[in-house]
C-alpha cells in the first residue's frame, strides 16, 4: 500500500500541474489598483491636454510649466477629494442598507425566505434544493443579510477595513506621478534646448511612453492584451491632445487672441 501512494504521488502532482497551466490568471484585487489607474490616466491626458492647449497658444516654456504644475496640484487635489468623499458615501449607503436589510430578516422573517425561495427558483433551482438552501440560510441571520444585500440591491456589507482617505491620498499621489510625465520634458531639455517647439515634442514622447507604459500595467492587472491596452490608452491621449491643441490654436488664429 505504500509503494502504490509513493508511485502516485508523483502522477497526481503531474496532473495538478497541468490543471495548473490551463488556469486562467487572477486578476489583482482591491480599490488601489482602480485608484491608480484611473487617477494615473486623467493625469497624463489632463496634463498633455494643457500643454497642447498652451503650445498652440505660443506661451514660452515657463508659462507651461507653471501653469501645468498649478493646473496638475489643483486637479490633483480635486480628485484626491473627489474619491474620498465617493468612497466613504458608498461605504455609508452600505451600511444604512444593512441596518435596513437586518430589520426586514428579524422582523418580515417568512416574507424574506420566500423572496429568497422565489429568487433561486427563478434561477433555475427546483422547489426542494431552493427550499433547502433558503431554510439553511435562515439559521444564520448575518448569511441571511448578505444574501440579500446582494441578491436585492446589488452591495455587499460594509468592510471597516477599508478607509476612505486612503483612496483618496492614493488617488492624489498617482494624480501627481503620473501627471508630472508630460511636463518632464520641458525641464528634462532645458540643457540641451530653448526651442519650445523641440520641448512640446519631447512632451509628447513623455506622454505616449507613459500612457503605453498605464496601458500595459492595466492590461497585467485585468489579464488583457498588453498591445490592445496600450493602444487604447495612446488613443484616448491622442484625441484629447488633439482636441485640446486644435482648440488653442482656434482661440488664437481665429478668435483674435494673439500675444
């Protein structure tokens, strides 16, 4: 009997490892990594956006660089805000639906069963397995709770690990990070060039390799293509950078506001 366990060992770690290979990869998990990405995208395209805004203005070097790195802190600010206070509203209106939901468990307790009963019906369920599932259910207030938060509203329980500020200075400090890419390229050629022109250029290679470089970690994060991803995200800066750059360019050629 020992040696048949010690033969197979080996066979069933083999064909736990071609179990294995065949997995699809997990996705990473938790609100940072939204944060990031989010936060780490509006802030290359808002930052390149301005700088295309203010080239085609022809404002000298200086001019972009304060007012890209005012433009960036405030809008930084702004979102960092923005994400603490949405995070800590849907953190709230969780909580306010649980107390809700655990009213309606420990005082409608038969009308809460049967909407479970009905709800795995519909689902496919037959009559005893859902009846069984729901009387299980019904032994565990807080299972109960949860089921139904989910099932009915779509939320889950309020984790009280999660802190709202933290999202929010996480969304500010990515904000930054990344909105600095752009602008880099004015200060990175001072040495080398006064030509504002050669420095618009160089902020645009900034912001193309860091939108490629967001577009390849989200694509690692999300299990995608990394060249679809990255070609997306060039996308998105190229159109706004456009958008923004053919708008400054009206307002001075066309509408009169010359230097």
């Amino acid at each position: 009997m020992a040696e048949t366990n010690s033969n197979s060992a080996p066979l069933l770690r083999s064909i736990d490892g071609e179990l294995e290979k065949g997995r699809p990869k997990e996705p990473w998990k938790g609100e940072v990594v939204k944060s990031i990405v989010y936060a780490g995208l509006d802030a290359i395209v808002t930052s390149f956006s301005l700088i295309s805004s203010i080239s085609a203005g022809h404002l000298s070097s200086v001019d972009v660089l304060v007012l890209g790195f005012a433009n960036l802190v405030a809008d930084g600010i702004s979102m960092g805000f923005g994400d603490y206070v949405s995070s800590s509203t849907e953190k709230d209106v969780a909580a306010k639906e649980k107390k809700v939901t655990e009213w309606d468990v420990i005082n409608q307790h038969r009308p809460q069963k049967q909407e479970l009963l009905r709800h795995y019906q519909e689902l496919g369920m037959n009559d005893t397995d859902a009846t069984t599932v729901v009387n299980i259910f019904g032994k565990y207030r807080d299972i109960m709770v949860e089921e139904k938060m989910a099932i009915e509203k779509g939320l889950l329980p309020p984790d009280q690990a999660d802190k709202p500020w933290k999202n929010g200075l996480i969304t500010f400090t990515a904000f930054i990070v990344f909105g600095c890419a752009p602008l880099l390229a004015f200060i990175v050629l001072i040495p080398f060039t006064n030509n504002d022109r050669h420095k618009f250029i160089g902020a645009c290679v900034f912001s193309a390799v860091a939108l490629a470089l967001l577009g390849i970690a989200k694509a690692k994060i999300a299990g995608q293509n990394y060249a679809l991803s990255a070609s997306i995200t060039l996308f998105n800066g190229l159109i706004a950078g456009a958008a923004a750059y053919g708008i400054g360019w009206t307002l001075r050629n066309v509408a009169g506001l010359e230097e």
